[in-house]
C-alpha cells in the first residue's frame, strides 16, 4: 500500500464531522477571494504594463488560472467533491501568497494579508490528509449508490 494511499485511509477514517464545517468556511473563503481577483482585475492590468509581450501573456495566464482555481476549487471543497485534488491545485498559489506576496508587506503592520493567506494555506493542508468528511457530495453518492 503506497503511503499516499495511507494517508488517505487515515484521514477517511478519522474525520469528525464538525470539521466540514471548516472544509465549508475554507471552500467559501476560495471563491471569495477568486471574485475579488476578478473583481480586480486592475492590480494585474497595471502589472502588465510596460512589460513584454510574453510576460504580459504569461502574466494574464496566470491571474485567470488562480481566478480559476480559486473559484472552482472553492466550490469543490465548499461541497465536499474532489477535495483533496483542489486542495492541491489551489496549495502552490497560496504558498506563493504567503510566503513571497504576504511576508514581505510585513506580518505585524495592521490588516496584514500574511495571516489569513497563512490560515488558508493552513485549511488547505489539513483537507489535503482529511479529505471530504460526512457531510460532502461524495460521501451522500456514495450511501445513495450503496443501497
């Protein structure tokens, strides 16, 4: 048995159920901050200015895949369907977040971004080894096909 496959089998088996209610929180939070990305699309319009044409498409390419990402994958995790697989995806984008965007605007100013980026990044990792839980898409498919 790979260690992944551990892993999951672990995480199936010791879900508690008022921990979907963060998988929700968490889920939510993702496609909130994908519409206020969208919403905002200026901060990345101003970044492509006076840039090549390359990085200015790369640039594009990649607001629209964390959009993306962060709008699907939000809702994914929000139902409980291919969490674990949208964790995933969405856990390089919240990384970079953190740790390159966030740290250095400074972690003690006021409002600072580092901390939510941080807890999500946190959420993200702990859905990543727990998975969907008992109040999920997958796990109600699975009891309707069951009987």
């Amino acid at each position: 048995m790979s260690a992944i496959k551990k892993i999951q089998d672990w995480g199936d088996s010791h879900h508690p159920a008022w921990l979907d209610f963060f998988r929700i929180a968490l889920g939510i939070t993702l496609v909130w901050k994908g519409v206020a990305f969208w919403t905002n699309m200026e901060a990345f319009n101003s970044l492509m200015r006076g840039e090549q044409l390359g990085t200015a498409v790369s640039i594009s390419i990649l607001a629209h895949l964390i959009i993306l990402l962060h709008i699907i994958g939000g809702l994914a995790i929000a139902l409980g369907t291919h969490t674990r697989t949208f964790c995933l995806l969405n856990l390089p984008i919240l990384l970079v977040a953190t740790f390159l965007i966030n740290l250095s605007g400074g972690i003690f100013r006021p409002y600072s971004e580092f901390w939510f980026s941080f807890s999500v990044l946190l959420g993200l990792i702990c859905f990543l080894i727990q998975g969907n839980g008992v109040f999920s898409v997958e796990r109600l498919s699975e009891k309707t096909q069951s009987t």
